[in-house]
C-alpha cells in the first residue's frame, strides 16, 4: 500500500509493475476505484463504487489518473504504468483509501457463454492524507430499508453512506422499525 501524506496542489507519480509471467502475451486493464465497504463489512475496490456524495477534492478518481488504461505486456517480460497524483488546491481532513486496480483481460477464447470464467485482479493500495486533524464520521441514508435474502434468510437491509474520509471502528447501530406509531421491532 501507498501510505502518502501531501499537501495541497501538488503534482507527483508513482509506477505499477505489471509482470506477465505466462507464455502467452497478455492485455491488462488499470483503473484507480475508490474504496468502500462491501455487503460484508470489507474493504473493496469495485468499479462503480465510486462515492458521489463526497467533495470532488476528496474523490480519488479526482486525483489520481492512469494514463494508459491498457497495457500489453509480452510473455515473461514486466512493463511498468505510470500513475499520475494532483492533489486539488483545496485542503482535506481525513484519510482517502482507495487502489490502482490492475485486471487481466481474458482472451475472448477462453470466456464461458453460461458458467464462471476465471480473472485475474491485481491492487495496489492508496491511503491518502494531508492533515492529521481528527474527522468524525457522518453516517447517511442512502436508501430506503427493504427485506432482502442473503444466504438463504430474510434479512433487513439499509444503506448507510460515510461522507467524511475516516474508518469507523466498532460501529454499533441502534434501528427500531415502526408500523405507523407502533414500535414493531427494537435492535
């Protein structure tokens, strides 16, 4: 992982190995995503994920660019990809985590019409920060609650949206659902 503490407005690089060791060339896709927790409670790098609510100052995309999205890398040789970090003018608090995420692309041979087709992710952690300033987390709503089945039960879920740059340790979450006025359930 990355551990950069920088300042505002300011320019700097850094660079990925890519090594195919196969015998075959091979294509590898590079993205920056942003970091966020997954349905089980575990840092991901996902594209999409990419949280909206949060200043452009803050978005890690806004930051950090990868000149070339593609890389074609010959058997048994390493080729390395520039990455490419503009801090905005603005100043933050907190911490940005998020990744350089490098993906083989399958041969369109290989790919399975119906089935799972097996890929290969790399990441490269960033944990960004300019300040050592104390964040508090703020937590939002980001849906309404709906039932949902995960691992064959019925589950209640509610999406919740930390909108400062800070990890949240020892989370507890107090819910009561109503019907009307009537208290339905208490957690």
């Amino acid at each position: 992982t990355w551990d950069i503490k920088t300042e505002p407005n300011k320019k700097f690089g850094g660079v990925v190995y890519i090594q195919n060791t196969s015998k075959a060339d091979a294509t590898y896709d590079v993205s920056v995503q942003q970091g966020f927790t997954n349905s089980n409670l575990v840092v991901g790098y996902a594209s999409g994920n990419n949280n909206k609510s949060l200043p452009a100052n803050m978005r890690l995309n806004s930051i950090v660019k990868v000149p070339q999205e593609k890389v074609t890398v010959k058997a048994g040789q390493t080729v390395y990809a520039p990455i490419n970090f503009k801090t905005s003018a603005k100043s933050f608090d907190g911490t940005i985590i998020g990744a350089v995420v490098v993906t083989k692309q399958v041969p369109k041979g290989d790919m399975k019409q119906a089935g799972l087709t097996n890929q290969f992710s790399y990441v490269k952690g960033i944990k960004l920060s300019e300040t050592d300033k104390p964040v508090t987390a703020d937590l939002v709503n980001t849906r309404k609650g709906r039932v949902v089945t995960k691992d064959s039960q019925q589950v209640f879920e509610l999406g919740l949206a930390n909108n400062q740059a800070n990890y949240i340790g020892d989370l507890k979450v107090k819910t009561t659902i109503k019907h009307g006025n009537q208290v339905v359930m208490q957690d």
